[in-house]
C-alpha cells in the first residue's frame, strides 16, 4: 500500500471517537497503527482519504448516532467516485463488536468492520478492503460488501501495537484491563468487551515509561473494570504471580516524571483495602474517584445484579474518605431500571444527599437488546423516566456547584492542557479534575502551575496563575 494518493498528497485518516475514554484511548492507537502506512490526521471528514467512527453501543441513542453520520459519508463518498476519487470508511469500537454484518447490510457504503480487539489488523484489513475495491471498479460484482473482523484474536493486540504517541498537553491515558465478568442485567459491555483480562505488569510499567517520554506527566488508567485489574506480576516481583491495582499504583508513582496519577472506571466490590489505603499513601495519586453506583435501592442494585448494596457503597465512601479527606466522589446513575418505583427513586436521592457528589454522570435506563433488563417486566414510562432524571441532575448539578464553591480562595496546582475560548485564556484541570479557567501564557499548557482559585460555578472555575510559579514553569 502507498503512502500518497494517486494526485500525490499524502493519504489522511479522520478518526471520529464516541463514549469513554476507553475508546479515545483505542483512537490514538488507531492513529499509531495507521501512521506507518503513511497516514496523517485530517481535521475534517472531508478532507480524509480514510474515515473511522469508533463507536459506543452503550446507550441506543449512541448507536443511532452512528448510523446517522454513516448516511452522511455514504454521501460524501458518492460525490468522491464522482470525481474519480475514494473514501473509504470504516466502523471500529463496541457497535462495530455487536452489530458485526448487519452494519454492512444497514449501509452498503461500509468498506471495514473492525471490533475493539482486531484493530492492531486493520493495515490487513485495509488492504482487503482495497483489494475488493479494485476488483469492483474493475466492473466485477463481489459476494459481501465490506471486510470484517470482529474477532477476539487469540494473540493480544497491545502486542501487536506500536510505540504509543497519544500524549496530549501533558497528559495520556494507559489502557491496562478490558472486558468485564460482571454482567451487570443493564449493560452491553462483557458482551461487545468480551471477558476481563488484565495486561501483565511489566508491560504497563514499559507504556508509561514510554508515555513520560514522550511528554506525560498526567497518566489516566483505564479499564472497563479497572480496579479489577489482576496482572501478571514482572518477573523480578517477590510476593506474588499477580499485581493488584493498588502495587501497580505504588510502583507507576516510582518512575521518575510521573506527577498524576488517576484510574477509571471502578466497580464497588473491588474496592479492597490496599487500594483504599493508596489514596492516603502515593502522593501522586489524584483525590478524585469516579465509582459508579447506579442506584441507591438494594431492591433495584439487586435486579441489576450490581453485587453490592446500598451500605457496602456508603461503608466504602467513609473508609476512602478517612484514607484522604479531601477526596472528591464522582458516581454513575440509572434512573427508570424496570420495576423502579418512587421509593426506590427516593431512595437514590437519599444517597445523593448522604454522599454529596463533586461530579457525576446520570442517564435514562436505555434497553439494550440481548441483555437481561431489556426483557424485564415492568419497564417504565419515558415520561417518569424523564421526570425523576430532571430531578436527579438538579440535586446532582447543586452538589457539583457547591463543591467548585467550596474550593474559593483556595490556591491548587492546576495542569493546563489548552487554550480557551477567550484570547490569552487557557484551561487547566484541578487535582479533583475541575476545570479551571485563567489567563495565562500559552507555554504554560501541559506544566502544572499555581493557581488561585477566584470564583466557582456549575461546570467550572474562574483561577488566576500564581506569578512566581508562573515565571518558574515559563
Ligand atoms: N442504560 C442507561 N445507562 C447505561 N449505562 C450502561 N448501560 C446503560 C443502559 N443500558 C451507564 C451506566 C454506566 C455508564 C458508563 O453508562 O451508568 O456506568
Ligand atoms: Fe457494565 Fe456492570 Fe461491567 Fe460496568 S461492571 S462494564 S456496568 S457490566
């Protein structure tokens, strides 16, 4: 395959990323693996040679999305064989996992189908899917449109890629574990992320390395489950075949550079001591946590097989907060799980209340075909949906307020990471991952600087850059 186009530019690839951070991660990999095929980035779709959406199947609304700009490119590309030229599209992430053919079968323009586990192959991928387009435009008619990997290959892609390069401002996240055992009644992913699996050690000690390397001083652990996460232990390692989240933790914030650490997302029940008692001991780790709850009636966690209640979820709020006082809480909602009455509702905004929550992401229960909720009985109404989601973000919205408030007049060390929208404004995050606004030099993106914090508001803070340490990083 070549790297230039037949009109001698360099060939582009635009990569559009919906959902988690999971799959903003799985982009910029996306992006390493296509660079050494002569890949740039484009800006636009219209200026690519090659589009991607990497899809999120969470929620329906996510994959209607999908769909939608599908008919949009199946235009573009129209108007490109016009002009003799191609575009060539593909559908990567948890959609892509799920819906496999029948995306090719929805929107013939498809040329690849790639799931999360198979995009290490998509330089294969792409020359088959070039092969096909050949043999079409020879005028030959071809059995099946698009090329399609949703596999679970045997052989681990993050051995298949190359060097990471995703180091953006200072920051990069590292995926260490996928998949999820849990099989909450609610959610598509041990279906579209297949079974938990743990990257060794060793091996997420070398990314990191690589990722300071390269510039990161923030470094964001991922995984669908990640405190779940149970890696084979480095060889030199005594005591032990497996490494928890918690000695992985310890020994991140032993590599020189590393000034940030933080992990997402966390399920309750595992929680344990040793990861409790990280947030009190490793400086670097950031007193933000994000710990989906879901709901706060047992009736409710117990259909959604959440394998916690209501009080093992308080007794752990407590215990982190005696491990580090100033930690800020961060959670998932549900509301209109089927069978959810007010009571149960009521009893979600008890916790709310109970908690108080920095932060938080809240949704309507979306039935997802092929899980066990969808055929619940008792589904409920999307108007009740909407009334107890509207009530719920009102309470969630005061506490995110009131805890940017509460952090006024306080002077914080605040990791700018880009521009604003004002001229001479950049935007920065706090240690419980607010967002702060200042003016300031551009040089200071990507530096931890001082900052005083001067007034709070709902989604963010107004800071001014505390001058010393200002010359200091400038
Ligand atoms: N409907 C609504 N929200 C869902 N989530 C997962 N599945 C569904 C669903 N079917 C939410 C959960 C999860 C977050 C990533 O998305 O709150 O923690
Ligand atoms: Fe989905 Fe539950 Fe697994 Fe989270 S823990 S990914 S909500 S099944």
């Amino acid at each position: 395959m070549t790297d230039v186009r037949t009109d001698g530019q360099r060939k582009r690839v635009f990569i559009r990323t919906y959902g988690c951070q999971m799959n903003v991660y799985d982009s910029d990999r996306m992006a390493d693996v296509l660079r050494p095929l002569g890949y740039a980035m484009a800006d636009t779709p219209e200026q690519a040679d090659l589009v991607v959406l990497n899809t999120c199947h969470i929620r329906e609304h996510a994959s209607e999305k999908v769909y939608s700009e599908l008919g949009r490119l199946r235009d573009t590309k129209r108007e490109r064989r016009a002009e003799g030229r191609d575009l060539t599209i593909a559908v990567a992430g948890c959609v892509a996992q799920a819906e496999g053919e029948e995306i090719v079968r929805r929107q013939p323009a498809v040329d690849i189908v790639v799931g999360p586990q198979a995009y290490h192959r998509l330089p294969e991928l792409l020359a088959e899917a070039e092969r096909k387009a050949a043999i079409r435009r020879a005028g030959k008619r071809l059995p099946g449109a698009g090329v399609l990997d949703t596999d679970f290959p045997a052989e681990s892609k993050f051995d298949h890629l190359p060097a990471p390069q995703g180091v953006r401002a200072g920051s990069a996240f590292l995926s260490i574990q996928e998949g999820c055992d849990k099989f909450c009644t609610f959610c598509v992913v041990p279906y579209t992320r297949g079974a938990e699996y743990s990257r060794p050690a060793s091996a997420v000690l070398s990314e990191a390395r690589q990722l300071v390397a390269a510039g990161a001083i923030e470094i964001t652990l991922l995984g669908q489950n990640v405190n779940a996460y149970h890696g084979e232990a480095p060889s030199s390692s005594t005591g032990g075949s497996t490494w928890s989240l918690a000695r992985l933790i310890h020994a991140l914030a032993e590599i020189d550079g590393v000034a940030r650490i933080r992990y997402t997302t966390s399920h309750p029940r595992d929680m344990d001591d040793d990861l409790i008692a990280a947030h009190g001991a490793v400086p670097q780790l950031m007193p933000y946590l994000h710990l989906p709850v879901q709901s706060g009636s047992d009736r409710i966690l117990e259909a959604m097989n959440r394998r916690h209640g209501r009080d093992l979820f308080l007794r752990l709020v407590d215990r982190l907060r005696h491990a580090r006082a100033d930690l800020a809480l961060s959670s998932d909602f549900i509301v209109g799980f089927p069978g959810e009455s007010d009571a149960d509702f009521d009893d979600t905004m008890r916790l709310v209340d109970q908690v108080g929550f920095a932060s938080a992401f809240s949704f309507k229960y979306s039935r997802r075909p092929g899980t066990p909720g969808s055929a619940m009985p008792d589904q409920v109404p999307e108007a009740v949906k909407s009334a107890r989601l509207a009530a719920l973000q009102a309470l969630l919205g005061r506490q995110a307020r009131d805890f940017n408030i509460s952090k006024v007049g306080a002077t914080v060390p605040v990791l700018f990471a880009e521009t604003g929208r004002k001229p001479g404004q950049i935007i920065g995050k706090t240690p419980w991952l607010q967002s702060v606004y200042a003016e300031g030099n551009e040089r200071l993106i990507g530096h931890i600087v001082e900052a005083r914090l001067i007034e709070g508001h709902a989604n963010s803070l107004a800071g001014e850059i505390v001058t010393r340490a200002y010359e200091a990083a400038a």
